[in-house]
C-alpha cells in the first residue's frame, strides 16, 4: 500500500478519482482523513456526502422496498443521501469501524457500480473512503478481499512540513506552528496507546482553538494547561507551556526595531530561536504596513544576520503569503552585501520559482 504525506496523498488521490476511481485513504486517528475529503470536495465543487457506515443500517445504503398498493409490485425507495440529478463527492468515513458483511455488501455498490439499490448516481461523481489502522487500537474490521479489491489504497502519514503549510491557512496561532516546528514529529503525531488524549493533527488544532479563547478570556496560565492538556495529554501541554512562556518573553518591538536578540547561551538555542522568529515574522506581518517596513530595515537586517540561514528561510515562510510585504524584505535584503548573495536560494527554497 502506498504511504505519502499530506500533500502527495492528496495529488495521487485527485488523480485516481479523475480517472473516475474510488479511493480509500487509511491512516492515524486525527492524522487529517477527514480535512483531505473535505477539501477534495471543495476543489471539485461538489456536495460533501459523509456517511459512516457503521452508523447506518445497511438498507440507508441501498434503499429498501416495499409493495406499491396499485401496482401490486415492489417500488424501492431510494436513501436520502443517494444523489441523483447532480455529482456529490461521496466520503464513507470509519469504512473499516465494525462493518458487516451486510453493511460491506451495500458498499460493492456504492464503491465500484457507483450506485445504490437500482439508482446510478450521477456520472461526475466521487467515491473516496477512509479508515484508521489496526496499530492504533482502532475498532477495525478486516474487509474482504472482494472490497479491497475495488479501491485505489494509500495510506496517509502525518508530516510536519505540510500540517505547517495547512495550519497557516488555517489560523493556527503562530505560537503553536512554531512549537510544532520546533517539537517535529513527536509533537505533531504521539499515540501512546493507553492515554484518552494526545498529540495529533486533529487534538492540535483543537488545543489551539482552546489557546486563542483562553487567552481572549486572559484566563491564567495553568488552567490554560488543563485546556491544552484535556486534548493533547499533559506531559505535551507541559512542553507547550514552557515554549509558550519562552515565546511571550521575547520582546518582538525591540528586535524588530533594534535587531537585538542576546548574547546569552540560551540565545542560541534552538526553542529561543524558533519562538524569536515566529515572534518577530508574525509581528512583522500583521503590524507593520509595508510602505513602513523600510523605517526598520536596520533592525530586520541585523536581527536576520544574527540567525543562521534556515531560520532566514523559516523567518520568509512566514511572510510569503503577504506579497508585498515579502518584496519589500527581499529588497532590503538584497541591497546588504553580507544577506544580499543568499536571497536568490532562499526565494528558490520556499518554492517563490515553483
């Protein structure tokens, strides 16, 4: 079975279902199943159609029948769900949580006729299904082979690269990407097997949302620990809270405005300096108007020269999604005999030339 990150799951995906495939994607619990159907969905400009099969009774698939009083014949009544006149893209979610052989059954149809009971669904649509993995002490059902048979399978591994491209669009606090960044794999994706609550992309996204509120509320810092430890366990709330101390310390105003970082050991470590250049990109970016920038141009090529150069990189990440800001950085960039050499490689390596 393939194994792809986020992104290339995603592509080898739409591909299949243009070739008018069904596809089932198995990974993790929160690893981001749902969110990849979803916006599949939206990029097709298709009805979202989410069914969990282990929620419904097999006749919601197919549709039951029952004797037509005039005709003395059986009439199927078609589900609700069916769509008939126009494309949807259909998501079965949880295929494999407890499914029998009869809910199974229906999903032949559903899966490789693209149909339910007698009714053909509509040509242009999409069949996409998802599951969790037997590791994960999962409930999980083995499906036949009949069933596999009838699927394109990848499997989809947590990555912290493209959960940090989502996680921007998504409103993620820079905060917590910065955390994740700095944690890597271990603070994006860590099912202990035993533990109600830990890290996933799903549990992330749910400890941020909780963040950002506590923090409108200017609740105090250990309950917000409780809030971030009742999604993703307490010894990752623990790490969270002493980066998000670390990163709330740092004086953005000053560095943007002097270039001064420290010139203390921990200055140099890496949690300081992620926290500092998430601090300082996401300051930069949301306070400073771009026909400002230049005021602080002193300030942003000392700090930058400071920092080595994937954190100049993570530093442009940052702001890329702001045109002008980012075209204003890079000139004064380019105009410093030291930084100037280097933004050529570091346009090329967050993909500007892509």
């Amino acid at each position: 079975m393939i194994k792809g990150n986020y992104r290339t799951v995603k592509e080898l995906a739409k591909t299949a279902l243009d070739a008018g495939l069904s596809v089932l994607v198995l990974g993790h619990p929160g690893v981001g199943k749902s969110t990849l159907a979803r916006e599949l969905a939206d990029e097709y400009g298709l009805k979202l159609v989410d069914i969990r099969l282990a929620h419904v009774d097999p006749s919601e698939l197919v549709g039951v029948q029952l004797p037509d009083r005039n005709s003395g014949k059986l009439v199927t009544y078609v589900p609700e769900w069916v769509p008939v006149n126009e494309p949807a893209f259909i998501f079965l979610d949880e295929f494999n949580a407890g499914v029998t052989k009869l809910h199974q059954a229906a999903a032949y149809q559903i899966v490789l006729d693209r149909r339910a009971g007698k009714v053909k669904f509509h040509p242009d649509t999409k069949v996409m299904a998802a599951g969790n993995l037997e590791e994960d002490n999962a409930i999980v059902t083995p499906l036949s082979q009949a069933l596999n048979n009838r699927f394109v399978h990848f499997i989809l591994e947590p990555d912290v690269e493209c959960w940090l491209e989502w996680a921007k669009r998504a409103g993620i606090s820079p905060v917590m990407r910065a955390y994740i960044h700095f944690r890597g794999i271990r603070g994006l994706y860590n099912n202990p097997g035993d533990a109600p609550a830990f890290p996933s992309p799903r549990t992330i996204e749910w400890a941020d949302r909780l963040y950002q509120k506590a923090k409108e509320q200017k609740m105090k810092k250990e309950k917000i620990k409780y809030l971030i430890a009742s999604c993703i366990g307490e010894g990752d709330a623990v790490q969270f809270m002493q980066f998000e101390t670390l990163y709330s310390q740092i004086d953005v105003k000053k560095v943007v405005r002097t270039g001064e970082i420290g010139t203390e050991d921990k200055h140099r470590e890496p949690s300081f300096l992620y926290a500092l250049t998430y601090g300082v990109a996401s300051y930069v970016r949301e306070n400073i108007k771009p026909s400002e920038l230049k005021n602080y141009a002193s300030g942003i090529l000392r700090f930058l020269k400071q920092i080595s150069s994937e954190y100049v990189v993570l530093f442009l990440r940052e702001i890329v999604d702001k045109p002008k800001t980012f075209q204003v950085i890079a000139s004064i960039i380019a105009q410093d005999p030291d930084l100037g050499h280097t933004i050529d490689s570091v346009i090329e390596g967050i993909g500007m030339y892509e």
